[in-house]
C-alpha cells in the first residue's frame, strides 16, 4: 500500500492508502476525496483531474508526456506543478506523495 | 426561421447510440431525423477518444472511437437519415395524446420538427464550452465575452483576447485578425496542439507586427457592467499585468452539461432521465431516453448496453406510429423485407 496525502483548497488534508498500479485519480476517486472530477474517466481527454504536486515533490516524478502537457491546455490556473492526476502511476517510488486539488475543475 | 420539418422521430444527440437508433428505427419503417450540438456525428467517442480503442464492443476485438463510428455511420446509411449539426434543441412541447403522441420541438437557431416520436440520446448532455473560472466572468459574458463566434462582424474595429493553444484559438485569432483592431492570442506555452500551418501562420503574423502573442493566463477582468476593458493577466514570470481588450475568447474544451434537457418535464434521477427497461420510454409517452443519459436499476453505461435499449424502443416506437400493423418478429440474416430495406437483397 502506497499513501498519498490530498491536500484541498481550503487546506484540508485527507490521506488515502493507494493501489499499485492504479493512478491517483482513480485513487481520489476510490476513497470519496473531493476536488477531482475525471468525467472522461482516466483517458486524458477532459483535463478534470488537475492536480497541484507539492514542491517537495515536484522534481521527483516522472515528466509528464506530451499528451498530458497538451491536455493541461484545457485546465485552468495551470502552474509549473500542475499534472493530470490520471497519468500518475501509483508506485512505492511515490509514496508519501503529496498534491493539492484546484479550487475547482472548471 | 425556416419551415417546420415533420418527421416520425427525431433523435436528439448523435453519439453512438443516437445512430443505432437510426438503423432500429429504420428497420421499422420509422424515419428519423439526428440532431447534434457538435458539428459532427460521434459523440463521446468521436470528440473525447477517436484514438482510443474500446475493447467491448460485440464482435469486435478492439476498434478505435471513431471506428466505431465510422461504421455505424456506413451501417445506418440505407435508411437515409438526415442530420442537423451544430444545432441544440432547445425546448420540447407535446402537442399529442398519450395514445397518438406528438411533438414540438425547437432548436437554438429555431428550427421547428413536428414529431411523433422523440428519442433522446443525449448521452453526458450536450458538449459546450468550458467556462473559465475568473471571478465575475458571468457578466460580460454575450456582449465582450464569447464562446464561439457566430458573425464576425461583430468584432469589426475591437481589441480582442483570445486564450486557448487549440485549433478553435488559432484558427479564430487569425480569423477575427482580419476585422479586428487588434488581435492578441494568449496561451500558457510557447507550444500548441493546433495544426502546424495555423501555427505558422500565426507566427508569420506575430513577426509582421500584426498580431500579437502573450505567453500568460487570464486571472482577472475588469470593466464596467457589461463591457471589458482588460483582463488581468499572469505573465511566465509569475508577474501579473493588465491587458486592455474589449473582447474576450476563451478556447479551453468542450464539457458536458445536461442543458435544457432539464426543462422538458421528464422525470429525472440525479439529472438523468428515468425510464422503464421494457421501452425505455420516459414519463412522457412517445418520448424515449436511450444510452448514456437514462438511469434504471442496474443502469451500466457502455455503448453496447444503450445498442440493446433503441431495439426495444423501436418497437414501442413502431406500435405509436403503426398502430394498426403488427410487428413481426425477423432476422436481418433470414427475412427478405428487411434485407430489402437494407438494399442487400
Ligand atoms: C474516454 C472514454 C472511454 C470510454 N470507453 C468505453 C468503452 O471502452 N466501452 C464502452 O462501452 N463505453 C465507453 N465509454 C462510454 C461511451 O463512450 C458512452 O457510453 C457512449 O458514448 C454513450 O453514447 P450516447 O450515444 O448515449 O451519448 P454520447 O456519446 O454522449 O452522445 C450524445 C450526443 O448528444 C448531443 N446532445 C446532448 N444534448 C443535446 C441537445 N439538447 N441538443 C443537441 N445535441 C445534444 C451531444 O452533443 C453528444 O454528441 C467511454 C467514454 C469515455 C469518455
Ligand atoms: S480523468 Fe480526464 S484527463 Fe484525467
């Protein structure tokens, strides 16, 4: 089990234990946390899983793909940490992991 | 306003199931018309995942989103649809009994069908523009802000924003270029999913000193009442600054919304239509919700589940508009008459 902290925009936090293999959205999804949307369900097709990495984990992901830099096009308030929370792959190399949900989806 | 259009059923929403129902319906003897807020057939998975393969679909191992409907376009083609894209229908009236129903229906640019039979396959809702959420947006919106552009002309002499990376971004900025003071395009990168030449062409602009291009987000507007004066913007560097416009376009994508789907007076569940799994038939007698848009116990939302609800609601259909036939029961492999209406006989 993988943890991974969800931090809103009110600065709520809400720690959720997280499958390997699965993807973070699809992790926010399974345990009711709010902010996160996914209407096209993990397809990197609606940029509603946009998700703040926390600096302190910024620089430790995997970069993100072309089509994930083009679909962040679609979301708003885009920011250097900004990723789509479907194409994170859940890993014990994230563990701990921290994001913050936008105020909103758009 | 063009002259009313009769039909026996009209089909609200081209999605994959929508265009099922043609091919149902036609196998009755029942002619449709297809309406579309999108300018092309398709639904989700043309707009969302023309690329992606779907994995079950009966019959087909895998087969990509517009596959799909690729197919499904040439399978329904013996029954002659005609299609209506970028239209909404806007409002539903019955003007039937429940024995003989009947309908008005109107769209956004107010076009009337009378019909006898309303299937709705409107799947997640229509697809519209996705709003961008700057504070106070709301107002302007119709006089500076827009979504789309419907005439030109109406930025003749104006200072236009337009935000988006996209095709609708670039091929618009070069448009509104044209008849506009000023067109400046801002987008968060200095790169763009929109088709190279637009994007050469707007570079080949931007170098002229005809056009201008801002790496930035819009954070803010300001103006009074209904008139932009600038939008607040986010430079690369962190640095906000304003920009003087007095008109705004925002291209961030399509979402879905329910729409005035809302108003027609049909029992909803969580803003899906409630049906019956025998018809799929609504509240409303003659009208049908079918795919992604109905809910019932057990609802799953997959293309080959709505393909089962329009051949059950055809059969409704055919009772409301034949009353005095009886339906046979027929394969397409074994009865002549409808390989006849197939055109393969
Ligand atoms: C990324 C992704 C992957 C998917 N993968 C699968 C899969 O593998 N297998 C599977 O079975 N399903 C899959 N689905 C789901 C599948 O795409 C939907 O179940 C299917 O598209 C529903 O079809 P539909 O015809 O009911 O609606 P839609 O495809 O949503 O089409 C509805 C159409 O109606 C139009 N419309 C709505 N309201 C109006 C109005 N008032 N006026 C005019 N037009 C209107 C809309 O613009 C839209 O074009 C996937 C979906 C997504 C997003
Ligand atoms: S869920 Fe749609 S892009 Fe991530």
């Amino acid at each position: 089990m993988v943890q991974i902290i969800f931090i809103d925009s009110t600065g709520q936090s809400r720690s959720v234990e997280g499958d390997e293999g699965a993807t973070v959205m699809e992790t926010a999804l399974k345990n009711s946390v709010p902010g996160i949307e996914a209407e096209c369900g993990g397809a990197c097709a609606c940029a509603t899983c946009h998700v703040y990495v926390d600096e302190s984990w910024a620089a430790r992901l995997p970069e993100a793909q072309p089509m994930e830099e083009d679909m962040l096009d679609f979301a708003f308030d885009v920011r250097p940490t900004s990723r789509l929370s479907c194409q994170i792959r859940v890993s014990g190399a994230i563990d701990g992991l921290v994001v913050h949900t936008p105020e909103r989806q758009g | 306003m063009s002259d009313i259009i009769k039909t026996d059923a009209l089909i609200v929403g081209a999605g994959p199931v929508g265009l099922f129902a043609v091919f149902e319906l036609g196998l009755l003897d029942i002619k449709a018309h297809v309406l579309d807020i999108l300018p092309m057939a398709g639904g989700q998975c043309a707009e969302l995942y023309p690329e992606k393969p779907i994995y079950d679909i009966p019959g087909f191992p895998t087969i990509t989103g517009q596959g799909l409907v690729d197919n499904l376009m040439k399978q329904i083609e013996p029954f002659h649809p005609t299609f209506h894209f970028n239209e909404m229908v806007a409002s539903v009236e019955p003007i039937g009994t429940p024995e003989a129903p009947a309908f008005r229906v109107t769209t956004d640019n107010e076009q009337v069908f009378e019909t006898r039979v309303l299937v709705i396959a409107a799947g997640g809702g229509s697809f519209q523009p996705k709003k961008p959420p700057i504070a106070g947006i709301d107002a302007y919106e119709g006089t500076s802000v827009f979504y789309a552009v419907r005439k030109m002309e109406n930025f003749r002499g104006r200072r236009v924003l337009v935000v988006g990376g996209g095709d609708s971004a670039l091929d618009w900025a070069l448009n509104l270029q044209k008849v506009a003071e000023r067109v400046t395009l801002m987008h968060r990168r200095d790169a763009f999913r929109a088709a190279p030449h637009s994007v050469n062409a707007m570079r080949e602009l931007v170098a002229a000193k005809q056009m201008d291009f801002v790496l930035g987000q819009v954070t803010g507007l300001t103006g009074e009442g209904d008139h932009l004066s600038g939008a607040i913007v986010r430079g690369e560097d962190g640095m906000t600054f304003d920009l003087p416009c007095n008109a705004l376009l925002p291209f961030f994508g399509l979402t879905m919304k329910l729409g005035p789907i809302a108003d027609w007076g049909l029992n909803l569940h969580e803003n899906l239509i409630s049906v019956d799994t025998e018809k799929f038939e609504t509240n409303e007698p003659g009208i049908f919700a079918v795919g992604d848009i109905n809910t019932y116990p057990g609802k799953l939302k997959l293309i080959l589940s709505g393909f089962h609800e329009v051949a059950l609601a055809a059969q409704r259909a055919h009772r409301y508009i034949y009353p005095d036939k009886k339906l046979l029961f027929q394969y397409t492999t074994s009865s002549s008459s409808l390989q006849k209406k197939l055109g393969v006989s």
